[in-house]
C-alpha cells in the first residue's frame, strides 16, 4: 500500500502502484534499517511509499500520529544515493527535534510527539545522483 505524498516543488499526490525495480532496490534497504528499529521493540507500520528523487529533491509524505508513541522514519535508497536526510515538520511547519541516524544510502529520524495529530516526513536526496526511494515507519 502507497501512501500520498506531497512534493515540495508543487503538489503531487503518487497514484502510480506499479513499483520499479529501483524503488523495489530501495524498499529491501529501507526495511533493513527499519528492522534494526525492531530489535528494541519497533513494530514496522503497514504501508510504504517509493518513489524516485533527485538530488536536492524534497519529498514531504504526511503522517498521523498518536501521543504517547516513540517512531522511527526510515529511508533506504538505491546505491546512487550518497547522502539522505530525512526531517519532521508538526501540523503548523516548525521542525521537531528528532534523534537522527545517516548512514549514506539510508537515514532515519525517531521522535516521540507530545500531541497527537499530522505531521509531515522531508526526505531529501542531498548527494548523489537520481535514486530510488523507499519510505516507511515504525512505532512502539
């Protein structure tokens, strides 16, 4: 399952289900982060969204979240990936502050909100050439 997603440059909702085989690539390389998340408890949420990016290239992917809850956004990339950020923005656009974890091709932020709501994932391509994407998260 696809989620939306809202592209920085305009908006743009992913209507597309077929995956490529670089966003497939990306997929397997997002759950391996994702699943050491798990390791401490982390139970990986239904749903993905892929996609390919650019570099310099924002996708803003929106989410609901509860209270309460610790979550982990993870992203995995394609080897043409070098560098990946991946920040979170609250319902009015102020950045939350996020643990963080980079390691070249895949990155993640962890956070706890104190409020429940939607709030919105950037994931930016920031080195490295045209990649495919895979976004997912995970909750305990």
């Amino acid at each position: 399952m696809k989620m939306s997603i809202l592209m920085a440059c305009g908006l743009m909702v992913a209507t597309s289900l077929a995956e490529t085989d670089k966003e497939v690539e990306a997929r397997k390389s997002a759950l391996d982060l994702a699943g050491a998340f798990s390791n401490d408890g982390f139970k990986i949420r239904d749903g993905h969204w892929s996609g390919m990016i650019k570099p310099k290239e924002h996708a803003l992917i929106a989410v609901n979240l509860y209270a309460g809850n610790h979550y982990w956004f993870s992203v995995g990339a394609t080897e043409k990936a070098k560098k990946l950020a991946v920040s979170v923005y609250d319902e009015s656009g102020q950045q939350v502050v996020t643990e963080s974890y980079n390691s070249g091709d895949k990155a993640a932020a962890g956070f706890s909100p104190t409020s429940s709501g939607q709030y919105y994932v950037s994931v930016g391509l920031i080195e490295g050439e045209e990649s495919g994407i895979c976004f997912l998260y995970s909750y305990k």
